[in-house]
C-alpha cells in the first residue's frame, strides 16, 4: 500500500455520515454491514462493551503522520466504538493501551498496519482486510459478480485478498500486474486456492477495454483513460492513488468506491470483534 499522506486522511473523521451515506447509495449497504459481511460476523454477535480499542502512533520509519491515528480513531468512532488515541508512542503507547483498558490496539508501521484483540487473541492485516472489504462492496455495488469477468489490476497484498473473494464470489477474474511473474503467481494461487480458473492479461491498454467491472489495487494513477470507459463500467479502487484519470472521475463516480482507509479500517474491526 502506498504510504499516506496527511491531505489524504484529515477530513476522514468529520465527514464519516457523509461517506456512509455514500455507501449505502451506492452498494445498498452502511460501512458497518459492509465490513461485518467482509469480516462474516453477525453485528448483533459483536459486544462492543469488550471492544474497547487503543489507536497507538509509531515514530519508526519514516515516522508519525499527521492525523493518520485521529483518522483511524474517527472511523472506529464513528461505528459506535469506544475508541482512544493513546497519549504516548510506540512502547509506552502499547503499555498505555493496556492501562487504560484497551482491549483492541491498532497499529501502523511501514510494513504493516494491524488490529490486534489481546482478549481472543484475534488479529487482522490492512491489506488483506482492505481486499475482503472492497471486493464486499464491490459485488455489492454490481448486484454480483457470479460470472461476470473482473478485471483487477494490482497483484500484491490487497489485490490477493479481494481476488480470493471475488472468485470465491463467482467471478471469472483476469489479473494484470506490471510484472508478469507476479500476476501469474496469484493466478496459480487463486486456482489452487478456489479452483477457478483465472486469467492472466499482460496489455493493460487491452485487458481495460475488454473489461467493465475492474478492481484497481495498483499504487499507479491515471491509467485507467477515458476510453476505458463506459456506462456500464463499475470500479473498486481502495488507497491512494487512484488510477483513474482526474478528467473521467464524474463520468464513473456513481460507480466507482474509492477511500483511503475507511473500509480496511472497519473491516480489521469486525475481523478481531467478531
Ligand atoms: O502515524 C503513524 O503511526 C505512522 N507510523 C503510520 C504509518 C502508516 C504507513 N502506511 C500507510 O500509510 C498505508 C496505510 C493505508 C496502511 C498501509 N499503508
């Protein structure tokens, strides 16, 4: 995943309603059924009572960003959650969370951002909790995808996640990545994992045009053009960028989910819940 920046995340918490309305309209759905359905737990199974949750800053890597706790905590929030920023960073932060009766601690570094449970031990990655979630979404937002040939571009982590999903879902999934090693590897793993069949697409310009539902989990932007368009285009983009060219985003935007953190974040959040 590409590392965030402060621009992308600080309007996140104020506008929360606003997003989830956005949702519902286009998937039929609120950001809390869509992550319990990504997550498989029943909302009335969760006891948010213990699920206190501690947001911990970490200063490794390249550092604290701006906002980006406040964000997650806004989100955790915003479904109900009993939710703080922990005053401290790092180890003193984790040792906070417990004192103050955390019993989820979320947590990013450069590598991985993670939702640890320490009551049932559960825990859940971004990537791959950002994958299930929008792939939920995504089927979602088209009605299904039982048959329907996907296009998802992008074979890393999240893009292995929701490729899992979505053929597991039905989908008939070509996958494109800019190396071909790496997208012939999810293809095997896909197969091996699901027993469907999969794709392999090595044009990009020409796996777009055969293609009106693509799920982008690419760090690249502005590939997807104008002529890749159609009325009948639907697409998934979690994280930054996106890759749809600035100019098309008002022709697809009804059909188009694309957040910097909002679903991975409540899809981790059900994921150790539930
Ligand atoms: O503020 C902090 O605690 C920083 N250590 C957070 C660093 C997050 C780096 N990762 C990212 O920006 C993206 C996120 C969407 C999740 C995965 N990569």
């Amino acid at each position: 995943m590409t590392r965030l920046r402060s621009e992308d995340i600080y309007a996140i918490g104020p506008s929360m309603s606003d997003y989830d309305a956005l949702l519902v309209r286009k998937t039929g759905r609120s950001l809390g059924k869509i992550a319990a359905l990504a997550a498989s737990v029943a909302l009335a199974s969760i006891d948010q009572r213990k699920c206190k949750v501690a947001v911990v800053p970490l200063t490794c890597g390249e550092g604290i960003i701006e906002g980006f706790s406040q964000a997650v905590a806004g989100i955790i929030a915003y479904l109900g959650f009993e939710v703080f920023m922990t005053d401290g960073t790092d180890a003193a932060g984790l040792a906070l969370a417990v004192e103050h009766g955390a019993d989820i601690v979320f947590q990013a570094d450069e590598e991985r951002f993670v939702a640890i449970n320490f009551a049932n031990r559960k825990t859940s990655d971004n990537s791959d909790a950002t994958g299930r979630g929008f792939a939920t979404a995504f089927e979602l937002m088209c009605g299904s995808l039982s048959g329907r040939r996907v296009l998802l571009v992008g074979c890393g982590q999240v893009g292995r996640s929701a490729a899992i999903k979505m053929a597991r879902r039905g989908a008939q999934l070509t996958v494109y990545d800019i190396d071909h090693t790496i997208s012939s590897k999810l293809a095997e793993f896909v197969q091996r994992e699901t027993g469907c069949r999969v794709l392999v697409g090595t044009n990009l310009d020409e796996v777009l045009l055969k293609h009106c539902l693509i799920f982008d989990a690419s760090p690249a932007d502005g590939f997807i053009k104008g002529r890749h368009l159609s009325a009948k285009t639907f697409i998934a983009a979690p994280g930054i960028p996106l890759g749809l060219v600035p100019g098309c985003w008002a022709q697809v935007e009804e059909r188009t989910l694309h957040d910097p953190l909002q679903i991975g974040v409540a899809t981790m959040l059900y994921d150790v819940c539930g």
